[in-house]
DNA sequence: GGCAATACGATCAGGGCTGCAGGTTTTATT
DNA sequence: AATAAAACCTGCAGCCCTGATCGTATTGCC
C-alpha cells in the first residue's frame, strides 16, 4: 500500500510518540501485574500470565523488562508511588476536625487491590533479598512521609513525640492487623466497625494528652505529671 | 548375612513399629514442610526441596502424601494443632491476674516460625480455593475455642458480649498486625512494646467495663450510663 | 520359612516457565 | 528516501518441577 506515509513527521519537541508507546505499553504491563498478583498471587503470577492479562507479547514484554525480577521491582516502585499519591490525596482534601474520616479512609487504602498486591510483594520479599532491598527504602520512605505529613496537620503532636509515635504506631498495626485478620479469618467481619472506632477513640484521646502536655510546656518546662 | 533375624517379632498389641517409623517420617516431612515455608516461602516450598530438608527420598515422600497439594493440606492441619495445643497449654499456666503475660505469651506465638509458616499459607489460600477449604474450618474453631477459653478464664465477660468481643478482636488483629507490620517496616521495631502494653491497657479497661455492667444487671437490668 | 503388605529408592516422561535469538514493523533522524 | 534505532513478535532450547512407574528392603502375619 503506497501512500501510508501519510503520519506526521514532527520533530518538534515533547514527548515522541515512541516514548508515549514505550510509557504506554510499560504502564499497561505494570497494571497487568497487579491485576495478577491479587488474582494468582506471587506464586502463580508467571510472566506468561501477565503477557496474557496485558494483551502484550512475552517479546514486547521482555523488551521492557529484562527479566521477571525486574518486572516486580518496576511494579513494587510503581506501588509505592500509588500509595505516596493516594495518601497525599488524604492529607490534602482533610478537615483538620474528623479524626473518623481519616481512619475510614486510610482503612478503604487498606482494603484496596494495590494494598493485596503490595502484601504479596512484601511476604515474597521476606525470602527474597534482592526484592527486600527494592521494598526497604521505599518502606522507609512512606513512615516518614506519614510523619512529617501528620505534623503538618496536627502541630500539637510537636512537642508529644511519644504519643504521637503510638498513634502512629497504633494506626498502622491495627490497619494491617485488620486486613491480615480478615485475610486469615481470624476476626469476624462485622466487627471491624467497632475496631475502627475503638482506634479513633484512642487516636483522639493521644491528641488531647499530646495537646495538654503541649500546653503545660509553654508556661513552664514543668514535666506533666503521672 | 544369615543370621540377621535377630529382631523381635513380637505380635503384641500398641502401635507396630511400621507404623511407628510412618509416623515418624510423616512427621519429619511436615516439619520440614514447615522449614521450607519459612525459608523459601510458599512460592519457593517444592516437593524437590522438602525431601532434601527432610532428608527423605521422593519417592518415599510421595508414598505418604499423594502430591504436593495434600502435603499442604496436612501441614496446614498440623499447623493448627500446634496453636491449639501452645493456646491450650498458655490458657493452663495461667494466672488470672496477669494479662499482662497472657499478652506478652500470644505476642510471642506470633513470632514463632509457626505463624510466619501459617501465614504463608493463609496467603496462597487467598487464590487456592482447595486450601481455602481446609484452612476455614481450622481458622473456625481456632476462634471458637479461644472464646469458649477467655470465658472460662474470666467469667465476667459472660454479661458482657460486646466488651468481650470487642477485646477479642482488638487482640487478633493488634497481633496479627504487629507481625505484619514488622514484616513490611511499616512500624518500627522499637514500638512493639508500647503497642502491646496499650493493648494490655485497653483490655483492662474492658474488664473493668464488663465487670461494672455485671453488677449493675446483678442487681436490677440497670442500663449502664454512656 | 513363606507370603503379603507396607515403607522406601531410582529413574523417566511430560509440562510449564524462563530467557534468548533471531526476525518484522514502526518511529525518528538526515 | 535512506538509515538507524526503538518497539514488538515468533519460535526454540534449557531448566526445574511434578507425578508416575518400577524395583528393593523391611515388616507383619501365618
């Protein structure tokens, strides 16, 4: 056929059309292996599987990834940044006022796919030291982003950094005991509700220590008492 | 060798020593199952490397376990015993008065590398319907028999179904949470105290919660104030 | 001692998965 | 238009794992 010459020759600048291909098509495998994860778990998800669910060929896949390693680190990165995003989302469209809402919604993180996918990575990574030391700093990286995030919004958690440290600590173990328990059937269902509240209850009653002892510390450095 | 019959015939009743020597390496395989699930992971746990950590030859390893799915199936089972019968022995030991060390005891069965084996197994049951159907039930009764102990412990809870429940849950998924975020970095490992002893409080405060509303409903069925 | 059953061992065929070696098509540059 | 480079596809060889078959040794019963 003659005259299929007909596609734009631009040299101008911005993104080439093979690089929005290459994005694209890297995007679409990303995506396909999250699907996987959650629907076969780390076990069964195979490279030839993810091809699959992408509608891509294993060449054109293996074009993009080396090898089936460098798949699940691409996807571990691409998970972490999913999560950055959403939890900054959180703090963003937050009412300084509604502890509730936040929990709810950290909660509805948790039971997301990305959450399931991300657990399968992270149980695999436990036995796969290449993998651990993708997850790791991106671990670290989302503790501290939590952190300064949370400062910026409650500042009275300044000067408690002891019940600040438990609510934080509080907050994630009992989110990914919530979703673990569920997962293993250790808890019933529709008692999730009350542990929700119950950890509210408690995140509300440490900013109100963390708020009196803040109070106590600006007229004098007198250590609150017992 | 002429001669080598030496060894005793005898017909006498108990257990005979073939099936003793059954047993015995049905045992050593399961065990070693469970040491390849915290070594290799589910994903990584082959038939292949079981044997050599059992020290068994294939062939007799498929003598007693038909395939690699019912030898699953019954280190799942036996897995469940294990917790039952550490859950059994705790429930025994203890001293009524010290939550405390019934915490610090449960806190420690979920750093056993039976839980970390179970819990890889819960996972790859999440997309293993078969396994889903044999752990279920275990989980099941794992729950109920938990219950049915706490309540013999403390009779107080009798009246008091909601603090109870809401104090059973609150443990399962703070432990189950504590295990897991440590696993994914998500806490640091120097909270773990703080959150266990804050669950010890809360579960105090439940205690005292219920054993309140007890006597309230002894005398007259006292709603109690909010 | 003889026979059956059970426990165990060595070997093999088949299947699924991986990684790569070639090609073909599309895009970018000149 | 010509060339290079990037994106993409097809097919193959090798590997590991699995399940099964056959053979051997031990044990139980008579």
């Amino acid at each position: 056929m003659p005259g299929v010459a007909t596609k734009p020759r631009r040299t101008s600048e911005g993104p080439t059309r093979q690089a929005i291909k290459s994005a694209t098509t890297r995007a679409r495998i990303i995506d396909a292996t999250i699907r996987c994860l959650v629907k076969y778990g780390y076990a069964g998800t195979t490279t030839l599987k993810v091809a699959e669910e992408a509608d891509v060929s294993r060449g054109a896949m293996m074009h993009h990834f080396d090898n089936a390693a460098a798949l699940m680190y691409a996807t571990a990165e691409d998970l972490h940044q999913r999560r950055l995003k959403a939890h900054v989302r959180r703090a963003r469209e937050f009412d300084h006022q509604q502890t509730g809402k936040l929990v709810q919604q950290s909660w509805e993180q948790f039971r997301s796919p990305n959450f399931i996918a991300f657990l399968e990575l992270a149980m695999a990574a436990r036995t796969d030291e290449h993998l651990a030391a993708i997850l790791s700093p991106l671990q670290r990286e989302y503790r501290e982003r939590w952190y300064r995030q949370a400062l910026e919004l409650y500042p009275e958690w300044e000067s408690a950094s002891d019940e600040f440290a438990l609510a934080f600590s509080l907050s994630q173990t009992i989110l990914h005991g919530l979703a673990v328990a569920l997962l293993t059937e250790s808890i019933k269902p529709e008692m999730v509700e009350a542990v929700l509240r119950n950890l509210e209850r408690q995140i509300r009653e440490l900013r109100a220590a963390a708020k009196a002892r803040s109070l106590a510390s600006e007229g004098a450095s007198v250590p609150a008492p017992a």
